[in-house]
C-alpha cells in the first residue's frame, strides 16, 4: 500500500490529523490496532478546552459538539467541607470549557472520515517503522488475520499512545525521556445519576484525599477519586465506591450525592512524562506517544490536539511548497508549550492529592493553597488561565535555536 502519511493510531491525534491533510486533498491511512466498537466506546476525556472546540468547529467537526457540549464557565474547589467558585469566564477574559465526551469526539472524526472513503484500518497493528532515515519510509503491518503488509509512504505520524511503538523508533542515543510516577491512582465511574453541582467540582479531604465531580450530561455523572495504586477494581464494589465518595464530601455545607446504577468503572495509574525531541528525521510523535499529563487539570487530550494543530499545517506546507521549515520546527514548538501544560498538570495534582508520608502540617498547606488560589484574583486568574487553554506557541523558531536532531532528510 501506499500514501503520503502513514499515522498510527485512532486516538483524537490520529483521527483529527487524517481529517486535517485530507481537507487540503493530502492522502493517508491511518493504522489501529483495536476495533471500531472500542474505540468508539472507551471511556476518558471530556473536558474541552476552546481552542480545541475551535480547531474542531473549523475543521467541520462542531455539529453534535456545539449542539450536545455542556459550556463551563465556572469551577468548584471543595475544600474545609465548603464549595468555592473560580469564575473562568471573569477571570480569563470571556473563556470557558466544554463538556463533552473523548469518544464522541473519536466517532464524530471517524464518521467524518468514513463519509469521505477515508482510510482507517481497523484491528490491524503497527508492528514496525522502517527506514525513517531515508525518503521513502515504510510501516510494517499485520492484520487480523495474520497476514503481513507494509505501508510506504513520505512522512509518518506516531499518534499511537503511550505504549505505542513509534516513540522506540526513535534511536536510544538520540531520545530522551522524563517521568514521574505518582504513588496514587484515579479510580472512576460513569454513573446514572443527575451531576449535583453544575460544574466541574474538585475536592479535596485533609484526611482522605481527593475526588472529582465531573459529568457526561444533566443525568450522567462522570466521578473520580484518588486510591491506592495497587488496588483492584474488585476491591471496590459500587456500595464501598458511594461510600468513600460521601466520606469526601463531608462537611459544614452539605452536599447530598445522588446515588445510581454504575455503567463502568476503572482504575487508571497517574504519571507525567515526556519524550524529546518529539521528532526524528520523517517521523513525527503527537499526543500520548510522545507525552503523558496526569488527568488533574484535563489536559491530555487537549494537549494531543494541540501538537495535531502544529503539524498538520506543517505537513500541509511541506506536501504544497516542499518546505520543510515548520516540520524541522515542530518538536521544539510543541515542547515548549507541552512543558507548561506538564507543569500545570503536576502542580493542580500535587496541591489537591494526598501523598503517602506527609504530617498534618502539608495537609494544612494544601488547604492554604486552595484557600489561596480561591480567595486571590491573581492566583485564580493563572489557574483559569492554564484550565481553558494557554494559546499555541509560535511556530517561528529561529535556525540557530533549532533542534538538529529533528530536522528533516
Ligand atoms: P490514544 O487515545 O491513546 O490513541 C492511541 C491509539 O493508538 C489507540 O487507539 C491505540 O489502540 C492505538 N495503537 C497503539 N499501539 C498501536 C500499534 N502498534 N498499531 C496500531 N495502533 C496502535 N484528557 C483531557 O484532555 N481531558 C480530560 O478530561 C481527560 N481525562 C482523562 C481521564 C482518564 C480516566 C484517562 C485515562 C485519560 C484522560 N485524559 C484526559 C487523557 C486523554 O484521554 C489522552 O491524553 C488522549 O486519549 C490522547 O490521545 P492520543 O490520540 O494521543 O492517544
Ligand atoms: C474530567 C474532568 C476534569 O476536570 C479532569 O481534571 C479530568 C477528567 C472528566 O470529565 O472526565
């Protein structure tokens, strides 16, 4: 087979960057390991920030987004056993969030796709890239039923995930990686049950910890808490799940949680990570392949969005012009904002989650900070700020600065 990007992976990356090239008639086939059905159905993000909406609504993309998304313009803290209200809106100049579900945004870009004969293979693994080093690299395929193909093609784009193959790709002498695993993990559910605040509410419990109000829609709750790493899913059966949700929010303005069935359930470990460069000769990582954020601050899938906006216009003008300027760029524009969004994502984790071995007096200092960030327009105005989205860096990078590793044949 061939064509002129060859991406891996039908997460938002992928599907966002196969539906952006074919806007400007750029042809490519984007390979996923997994089925439709579970892709489709695979429960995770759901908070957009505006300029993803925007990049979304442009690209032809907002129908069911701006007729289904829930516009936030508030948030809640919960801390001391009493809400607060961060008022994005006032403090960011006129922005906001948006509800709305990853895996809608994954099968409204595949249904687009699909309208267009894009090309998505489905349950077909990526098992190798060859030949990144030269003009013509290829990707080595397997499909369901065993058979081996290779896709040939001019540029590759690793949108594969955070255990993906693309990121190993990249020589060991050249790649380097940060990483910080946190000793708790988010155990979530998606609940029948009206959300009891309006809006997204973080909580936090001096003696046990945090929690997450988030939603789906005005009847589907989408609830999270910090717990053990090491514990299971069958260690929390849904009655022990209500009850630990209640115990956080305990306090002297109550707040009555509405109980109901519990349509899914999940545990997902919590870590922060970065590949550099994000880049290597024709291969170009985005999304969880070349970054992780810890969920706290909502960012991962904003984030792969935002690395899609840089390339695929870079992709563009390398297919129409030959340049290669904002390709050679890429990794070092996205690094910079990627950095700032894992600084944002670290921080709001570390100033709302208990950590094992702290004294009373860190706890104390958490709550001050929340005190703080709740009752000062300054420190509200930088959350909000980073919450609705920094703006994209600007892809001018000059020659001398750039990374040489990343720049192409
Ligand atoms: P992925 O969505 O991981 O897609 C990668 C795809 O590549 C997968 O479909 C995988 O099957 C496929 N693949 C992997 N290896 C191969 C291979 N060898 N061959 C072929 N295909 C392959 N982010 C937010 O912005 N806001 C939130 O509110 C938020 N909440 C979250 C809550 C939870 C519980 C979790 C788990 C994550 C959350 N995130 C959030 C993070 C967000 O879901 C991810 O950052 C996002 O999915 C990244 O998109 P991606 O396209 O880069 O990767
Ligand atoms: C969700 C909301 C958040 O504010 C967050 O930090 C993580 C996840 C959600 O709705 O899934």
């Amino acid at each position: 087979m061939q064509t002129q990007v060859a991406i891996l992976g039908a997460g938002p990356a992928g599907l966002f960057l196969s539906h952006l090239l074919h806007l400007q008639g750029i042809d490519s086939i984007v390979i996923e390991s997994r089925s439709r059905d579970y892709v489709e159905g695979r429960l995770r993000a759901g908070v957009l920030e505006k300029g993803t909406v925007d990049a979304l609504v442009e690209a032809g993309l907002g129908e069911s987004l701006l007729r289904e998304g829930l516009r936030h313009k508030e948030i809640n803290f919960r801390f001391g056993g009493r809400n607060h209200t961060l008022d994005l809106d006032d403090l960011s100049g006129g922005r906001y969030v948006t509800v709305y579900g990853q895996q809608k945004v994954v099968k409204d870009i595949i249904a687009a796709r699909m309208a267009a004969q894009g090309k998505i293979l489905f349950e077909t693994k990526a098992e190798e890239i060859l030949g990144i080093e030269t003009t013509n690299p290829r990707v080595r395929i397997v499909t369901k039923n065993g058979e081996q193909q290779e896709i040939s093609c001019e540029l590759v784009a690793g949108c594969d995930g955070f255990h993906g193959i693309s990121r190993e790709t990249i020589p060991s002498s050249i790649l380097k990686t940060f990483e910080r695993v946190y000793p708790f993990a988010w155990l979530g559910i998606l609940a029948e049950a009206p959300p009891i605040f309006n809006c997204v509410t973080n909580v936090y419990h001096e003696e046990r910890g945090f929690a997450l109000l988030s939603m789906r829609s005005r009847t589907l709750s989408r609830l999270y808490m910090q717990c053990d790493p090491n514990e299971k899913l069958e260690d929390w059966p849904d009655e022990r799940i209500w009850d630990e949700l209640e115990r956080r929010l305990e306090g002297t303005e109550k707040c009555t949680l509405v109980r109901g069935p519990i349509l899914n359930k999940g545990i997902t470990p919590m870590r922060s990570f970065v590949a550099e460069p994000m880049s290597y000769r024709r291969l170009f990582l985005a999304g969880d392949s070349a970054h992780i954020v810890p969920p706290t601050g909502a960012k991962g899938m904003n984030l792969a969005m935002a690395d899609i906006r840089v390339l695929a216009p870079a992709m563009i003008d390398y297919f129409k012009t030959g340049a290669t300027r904002l390709l050679d760029a890429y990794s070092d524009t996205c690094l910079r904002r990627v950095w700032k969004v894992e600084r944002f994502s670290w921080s709001v984790t570390s100033m709302t989650h208990n950590f094992p071995e702290e004294s009373r007096f860190d706890r104390r200092m958490r709550s001050a900070t929340l005190d703080y960030l709740t009752s000062s327009k300054a420190s509200g105005t930088t959350f909000a700020e980073n919450f609705v989205g920094l703006p994209l860096e600007n892809s001018e990078v000059q020659d001398s600065e750039r990374d040489p590793r990343t720049v192409m044949l």
